[in-house]
C-alpha cells in the first residue's frame, strides 16, 4: 500500500511539473523569484519532448507501480496519461515534437509580455 501512494504521490507530481512547464509563466507575473525554477524546469521539460526522451519521473512511478505489485507502463509519461485520452492512436515523434514547441512558444510569449510589462513600469 505504501509504494503504490508513493506512486500516486508522483504521478500527481509529474502532472504538476507539467502544469509548472506550461503555465509557470503566470506565476512570475505575480512572484518575479518564481523565474529561477520555472526556467530550468521550463527547459528541461522542452528539452525531454524535443530530444525524444522519457523523463526520469516516469521510471521511477512505474518502480513504485510494480513493488506495490500493480503493472508499470511502456513509453512516458505523456504518452501514457496525456497522449492516450488526446491522441487514441499514440504519441508520434510529430506529436512530442508539437508538445515541445507549445510548450516553448507559450513560455516565450509569457516571458516576452513580462519583460515588455517590467519596462513599461520601471518607465
């Protein structure tokens, strides 16, 4: 019982590290320090999709899965959770490709209006 709510435990992390990735941005609107790790996660997590890679958190969920005796699963984590209720047929290369890229261009239109409203009210 304990491994498989440790399982959960990072699911549920993995699914607020992606929340983070993506909308990050907004926080820094309002915490300007939140910027120092919402950069590198950011970047990590763009970096995972580009580069075709499974993040390390999937690993160690389906770890956690099988000494609780439940199944692990293939491939990662969006793919598995993500991919399988927006895509049916699976998570291409083109898919994790597209997930990256929206990944970037939202971070980058987040950071590029923060930067735009901090000079704006230093002015």
């Amino acid at each position: 019982m304990f491994y498989r709510w440790l399982a959960v435990f990072v699911l549920l992390f993995h699914f607020a590290f992606l929340a983070f990735v993506l909308l990050g941005a907004l926080l820094v609107v309002r915490w300007p320090r939140v910027a120092w790790a919402h950069v590198p996660m950011a970047a990590w997590g763009i970096f995972v999709e580009f580069a075709g890679r499974v993040c390390p958190l999937t690993p160690l969920e389906n770890s956690l899965r099988a000494r609780a005796g439940e199944l692990g699963y293939a491939g990662g984590f969006i793919a598995h959770y993500l991919a399988a209720a927006i895509y049916p047929a699976g998570l291409t290369r083109a898919i994790e490709i597209a997930l990256g890229t929206l990944a970037l261009l939202c971070n980058a239109a987040l950071y590029a209006w923060i930067v735009k409203r901090r000079r704006t009210e230093d002015r």
